[in-house]
C-alpha cells in the first residue's frame, strides 16, 4: 500500500462537498462494492458531502446497493471524480466523470491505456479494488468511518473478485484484514445473493456442457448466439459472465465465452485462465482486465476466431514453458 497516497486521496476528499463515484460497464461485485462502501465511507466520515454513485444500475447486484439516477444528478467542474476498479478510461460506465474538476483512480488492473486521473493509487498486487478501499479505511489514521453497509459491500467484493478466495496464493493476510468487516456481518445472506441463480440460467449452463468445444493446446471456447440468448431468456451480460462454469474442467488452461448483444450485433467476450496471462489480449482488442481474467467488446464474430487463434499460440508457448 502507498500511505502517501492515502492521505492525498482522503484529504481531496475532504476538500470536495460533491463526489461522483464510477465503475466499470458491466459490473461486478468488486466494483458495485467498491462505489457503496465508499460512499458509505464518506457520508460517515464527512456529513453534508453529496455522494453519488455514477452507472447503470444491474438487479442481480442491488443486494449489494443501488445506483443513483443519472437525471437527479449534476456533474460540473466542481465536482470530484472516483474511479473504482477501472483499468482504462473508454470502460469507465458513464463518461461524465470527465466534466469533474479533479479526477482520483483507485485501481487493481494492469492499465494499458493512457494515464487519465490526476492521482491515481495502481496497485496490481492486490487482488480486488474492495481490499484496497479496505486499507483506505485501516490506513486513515481514524480519519474515515464506515458502518455495517460498507463492511458487507467490501466483504463480498473481495470475496467474489478473489474467486472465494481460490485466486490466491496465501489468504492470510486478506484474512486478518478481513476481521475488521466480519466481526458481527450475518454472511449468510450475502452468499445466498451471490449464489442465487434464475431458473433460465440453470437450464443455461446444460447447454454451455452441451455445446462448448476445446481447441488446441487447452483452449475452451463457447460461443453464444443471440438465437441461443432469445431461446433460454437469457441477458447476454449475464450468459458471458458465466464463463466460469467450466473452470474446473481436467485439461483445459484457457476457457472463454463469447456472447452477441441482441440489440447491436457486438460481441461481449468473457476470458479465464488458470495459467497463462489473459490481460494483454484482451487490451489488443479494446478491453482489459486482471493476468487471469479478463474481457472486451467486440464489433462481430469475424474477430472471435482471431481472438481464439492469439489464445491457442498464448497457450502453446505456456506449455512449451511448463516441460
């Protein structure tokens, strides 16, 4: 952790009486986390402060909070700008952070992309954007305070952006700093929001075993049609981030879905990894993400297959490296 930037980042805060709060398009736990426990954060901390948090709201992660309505909010020069969890500045969901005064990034992704904020705290050794906001708080020399609804939204970002923990090496440490969330959280709730899924999506992952194919050198892929998205009444967003339903599968290193958005023709397109980094791929064609997941928009299935072919020579050199 940067203790100096902490304290910049906490006395620009202070300095604002309005702050928006941002994320990433197609959010996660992580960065949904991220915006509520900030904000959390500052209203108890600095009373009178006007905090927004800036996106489009999804239901599936409203357990978690609610977005604010972006025709009830005013952004201006004196504003101040939050970027939660975001790499680069085109992934930003809602462009208007660029009319704030000053712009802050608080970021756990490899940026590929030119510099964009005017302080930026990047730290790619941490596994989730939520553990960084944590240390924010442990760091702050008593200066930020939080209550129950912030704990809860840090404790399943950093749950669901470590995998439940599987990504890491060695919990120990992320353990202990996560005492100071869980000491009265009732997580049983939480996880039942975070494992619930729809009846259609069930059905949904019988056709991704069904119909998936594994390509050279340990290379998984699923393409989803929007036929296919029609037929089980799925949301694209939600059929691409399913990806990891075959992350456990014996022989496969790389697993990636690749699903069409009904109303354009785009692709979205979700990659996995156990090995071989993912990232800079998926910076090649617009996207980003961490080494070992990643993702990108992309204009139409004539790229998928060059997609495929980067991963499969991405994959083939891992292997070579691994005898």
């Amino acid at each position: 952790m940067n203790k100096t930037l902490i304290v910049e980042i906490i006395n620009k805060i202070q300095e604002y009486d309005t702050i928006a709060l941002y994320r990433h398009v197609y959010p996660d736990p992580d960065s949904y986390g991220s915006q509520v426990a900030l904000k959390n954060m500052i209203e108890k901390s600095f009373p009178g402060k006007k905090v927004y948090l800036m996106g489009k709201h999804d239901e599936d992660l409203a357990y978690i909070g609610v977005m604010d309505d972006p025709e009830q909010v005013s952004i201006d020069e004196k504003c101040l700008a939050i970027l939660l969890d975001i790499g680069d500045a085109h992934r930003v969901d809602d462009q208007s952070f660029a009319k704030c005064g000053y712009v802050i990034k608080i970021d756990h992704h490899h940026p590929f992309g030119e510099e964009f904020a005017n302080l930026a705290w990047v730290d790619i050794n941490y596994p989730a954007t939520s553990l960084m906001l944590l240390d924010l708080f442990l760091e702050s020399d008593n200066r930020l305070q939080m209550d129950k609804v912030a704990r809860e939204a840090l404790y399943i970002g950093i749950v669901a952006d470590t995998g439940r923990f599987v990504y890491l090496e060695n919990p120990t440490n992320v353990f202990k700093k996560m005492e100071h969330l869980t000491y009265d959280l009732n997580t049983k709730p939480l996880y039942a929001s975070f494992y619930k899924r729809k009846m259609n999506a069930v059905k949904f992952m019988g056709y991704i075993y069904s119909n998936f194919e594994v390509r050279k050198n340990g290379v998984a892929v699923l393409k989803i049609s929007k036929e296919i998205i029609e037929e089980y009444g799925m949301d694209y967003m939600v059929a691409a981030r399913m990806v990891n339903t075959l992350q456990d599968i014996d022989g496969i290193i790389n697993w990636h879905f690749f699903a069409e958005v009904p109303s354009t023709g785009k692709i979205m397109c979700e990659f996995r990894s156990n090995g071989p980094r993912v990232n800079e791929i998926a910076a090649k064609y617009g996207g980003g993400g961490h080494f070992l997941a990643g993702g990108a928009t992309i204009e139409n299935w004539d790229i998928v297959e060059s997609i495929i072919a980067d991963f499969e020579e991405n994959c083939g050199a891992y292997l070579g490296e691994q005898k």
